[in-house]
C-alpha cells in the first residue's frame, strides 16, 4: 500500500458526498440539466486536487464546523480516485443529457446517487474499495 501522505476529514468528505445526492436526487426529479453540469464542475475540482475550490466541499466544510462534527483524518488518494470516477459518471450523465438520451442519463445518476448515499449515509465508499484492490494488484505485480 502506498504510504500515507494526505489526509482529509471524513466528517467533510461524507458531507460533501450528501450534498451531492441532494444535487442528484434534484436532477432525477427535475431532469434540469444544469444539476449535472454543478457536480461535474465539483467532482473535477476535488478529483484533480483543486478541492479547496470546491464550493461542495467548501459547503461541507463550513456545516461540520457550525455542527461541531468531530475531525477524522481519512486517507485522501482513494477518495480522489473516487472522486475522478464520479467525475467521468457525471461526464456521462452530462453528455447523455444534452443529447436527448434522458433513460441512459437516468440510470447513470441512480448509480452515482447510489454511490453518494452509501458514503454520505455509511461511510462506505465503494471507489476507494476499487483503489485498493488496484493499489494491492499493483504492489502484488510488482513483487512478481
């Protein structure tokens, strides 16, 4: 595994990740386009290090303080990568939109809401689990 050298709050990341499902279960309602043009811009600030200008994570940031949710250092290059995942879905989902493919975009933002709820919900985060397992192939191939 790679040694730990970024860490971030997990009280913030699950924040973030519920006002993304906001933002999803908006669209999946209203099937305004605008919903998924908000997270992609998001999810490509935090997935290619420009989280501090994310103004989900901001959001989130400013209700864990005013909540007083306590601070748990989570190991960020997992999250990253989920956050490049939910990047691309919502890529997807964008395209999709805008080209009239309205089921096809449906479907991917009932995976991505799926996605956000077990993390902002569970604390489980399905991206970081595929991380990991390409973390540990990877480190096994190496070895061979």
């Amino acid at each position: 595994m790679p040694q730990q050298t970024t860490t971030s709050n997990e009280s913030k990341i699950r924040l973030t990740a519920f006002f993304a499902l906001v933002l999803i279960v908006a669209y999946l309602i209203t099937g305004f386009g605008v919903f998924p043009l908000i997270l992609l811009a998001d999810f490509a600030l935090r997935a290619f290090n420009k989280a501090p200008y994310s103004p989900l994570a901001f959001l989130a940031g400013k209700t864990a303080t005013a909540l007083k949710l306590p601070a748990k250092p989570v190991y960020m290059p997992p999250k990253r990568f989920a956050a490049r995942v939910g990047f691309v879905f919502c890529l997807a989902i964008t395209i999709l939109h805008f080209i009239d493919m309205e089921i096809s975009a449906t479907l991917l933002g009932f995976v991505i809401g799926s996605f956000a709820a077990l993390e902002s919900l569970a604390g489980f985060c399905a991206g970081c689990y595929v991380y990991n397992a390409w973390a540990r192939l990877r480190a096994h191939m190496k070895q061979s």
